[in-house]
C-alpha cells in the first residue's frame, strides 16, 4: 500500500537539510521499492510571510491526510518581533496539538567515529544510547491560565500554570514502558515532585503504571539532580520518561554528550503511531545558506519515520547503516569534524549517504 508522507522544509536550515533527507527518500523508492507519495507545504515564519499565519489551513489539512509529516525546523529572529500568536514556533505547538502528537521520543546515541567530538572525556560517554520519552502536548507549555496581566498595583504579573491529568500521565508512562522493554527494560521517571503537587501526582501515576510491567525497572529521580547525573554518569539511563519542560530540557543537554546536536532526530506519536519527524537542533539561521548545516539528524529522523509510522524497519536499518559507512569514510560537516576527517558540506553528505544506499 503506498504511503504518503508531509514535507515541511520550514526556516533557516530546514529547506537544506530536508532536501538532503528527500533525496535519500528517493534513492528508497526508486532503488528499494519504497511504496512513497511526498506532498509539501509551508510552516512557520515562511507560512507566516506566504500565508500569515504560522500553521496555514491548507498545511494542517495535508498533515491530517498524510501518514508521517518530516518537518525541517521553524524559527528565527526574523519573526521574534511578532506577537507570540503568529511566531513560527506556535505553528509548531500547534500541528502537535492539532495531531494528537503527545509522545516525543529524542534518542541520545554517540556513534564511536565521534567520540572525541564530545566534550566529556570518552570513557564517560563511549556507548551512550539513552532514549528520551517527552510528555509533548501538556504541561506548562499549553496549561491555562497563562498570559501576562497587569495587578492593581499596575505590575505586570507573567503567569503560565502546569497541569497534568491522570491520563495523559498512564499514556506517556505506558510509551516509555513499552520502549524500555524492547531495550535493556530499565526506566527513570524524572520530576520535582518534592516542590511541585502535579509531578507528585506524576510519581504516583508513573509508579502505578510501573506495576504491569514487572518486568522493567522503575527509578524515580528529581530533576535537578537527573540534569546533574546526565553530565556525571550518562550512561547509568536507558529510558528517561518525564514532562514537557523537563523534556525540553533534559534532552537537549543529552544532545550534547553525543558532541553535535546536528546528529540527533527525534518523533513524535499520536496513539496510533502516526507522527512527525524533525531534527533537534533547531533552525540554526546564522549558518542558514552556507552550506554548512548537517544533514544526518534529519536523514536519521527519516528512518525513525519509516520504522515508527510506516512499519519499513528493513528500511530504516538501511539508512542507519549508510549513515554509518558515511562516519566511518572520515566525511564531516563542520560541527563534527576533527583531526584527520575531511570537512565537506551538507550536499556532500547527503550525496555520500545516498550513494552508501545505492551501493548496499
């Protein structure tokens, strides 16, 4: 059955990096056989200048149509003086909440060829492979009420309020729970409950989730003390379940264990597996059209794409291993390179894992 998926190039890097992503997609359909229709469509400050808005009607009615939507990245000081309502990365929030994407799933892997790219010392980091499960359309991030009003008194008072109900707590617990079993079954939950009511309510609901996994081992850990053991222990984690703030935060300090936030892709699920799939690192606009940004993370998410929404885990391990070849042939992007590598741009890349594809 042919599977249709949204491409969303977005700002900054985004259009440079996705084309780098379809052009290994293409390589699938025409050397493998992948059964794949591509629609694409503006978001965030580029649907913002075409469309004015962030997330235009017409992408949002693409994106509920396709199977899988592969965004690039949104964002930039362009649009920093619009009101928050119309800044690309509501678009973003928006298309989440909009589709149900409430399980965001951030790998943390070192590939040995960029041990040294780490900034911790290699024995620290050697073999990490921690998995991140998100909370993704709850939180403070969408609690109500929020907003910045002015008192009596004429301060003005900035308010954003946290909340989480029993079940979209037991769904994302449940995510985590069925990830760690197909890994080394081991599972932190990550929350302030000694400070905050409502990640106590986490603790007690991730805790009783807990119990129909007797198989899985359950830790619990403050959040404060989990960013510290990130940077002491890395490795000690196998999957880290935790809120939409903690999540933000946690994972892109995880990012940085595997020396480049460029290397690292990420999902997010509804509860039927249908998802959208974006690098980590953001629009990056101050290397926006120099050719310099790497591709990998996006051409990595493409193989999450394919193993979580379109069930080609065959073709996902194909691109895993081409970009594999790629490291191993000593090609860097700027933000990996070391000694004895040689610096190529992110066309090069993405031709260099293409042609590893071709040649399997």
């Amino acid at each position: 059955m042919r599977k249709r998926i949204l491409i969303l190039p977005g700002d900054g890097i985004g259009p440079e990096i996705v084309a780098e992503a379809v052009k290994v997609l293409d390589c699938l359909r025409q050397d493998f056989g992948l059964n794949l229709e591509m629609d694409e469509a503006l978001m965030g400050g580029s649907a913002y200048d075409a469309a004015g808005h962030p997330l235009p009607d017409a992408t949002l009615a693409l994106a509920r149509e396709a199977d899988a939507v592969l965004l690039g990245a949104v964002g930039g000081p362009k649009w920093e003086q619009l009101d928050i309502s119309m800044r690309p990365e509501k678009g973003l929030l928006g298309l989440r909440s909009e589709l149900g994407l409430f399980a965001n799933l951030r790998p943390a892997i070192l590939y040995p060829q960029l041990a040294d790219a780490s900034t911790l010392k290699a024995e620290v980091v050697f073999g990490l492979d921690i998995m991140i499960v998100r909370e993704l359309t709850g939180g403070i991030y969408f609690g109500q009420p929020r907003g910045v009003r002015t008192l009596d008194d004429g301060q003005r008072l900035g308010l954003n309020t946290l909340t989480y109900k029993e079940s979209e707590i037991e769904r994302i617990a449940r995510v985590a729970f069925d990830i760690a079993m197909q890994r080394e079954r081991r599972v932190c939950s990550v929350d302030k409950a000694n400070v905050l009511e409502c990640t106590e309510l986490w603790r007690e609901v991730v805790s009783g989730i807990g119990n129909d996994y007797p198989q899985v081992e359950l830790s619990h850990m403050y959040v404060d003390n989990a960013a510290m053991q990130l940077v002491r222990a890395p490795k000690q984690f196998d999957v880290i379940v935790t809120t939409n703030m903690f999540g933000d935060i946690l994972s892109d300090c995880a990012a940085m264990l595997t020396g480049s936030i460029g290397m690292l892709p990420s999902a997010s699920l509804d509860a039927g597996g249908k998802g959208m799939y974006e690098p980590i690192h953001g629009s990056a606009p101050d290397i926006a059209g120099q050719g310099k940004a790497n591709p990998l993370a996006t051409i990595l998410s493409v193989a999450m794409l394919l193993r979580y929404s379109l069930d080609e885990p065959e073709m996902a391990e194909r691109i895993e291993k081409a970009v594999d070849e790629v490291l191993d042939g000593g090609l860097r992007t700027p933000d990996i390179w070391s000694d004895g590598c040689r610096e190529v741009g992110t066309v090069e890349i993405g031709d260099a894992v293409a042609a590893a594809l071709s040649g399997q």
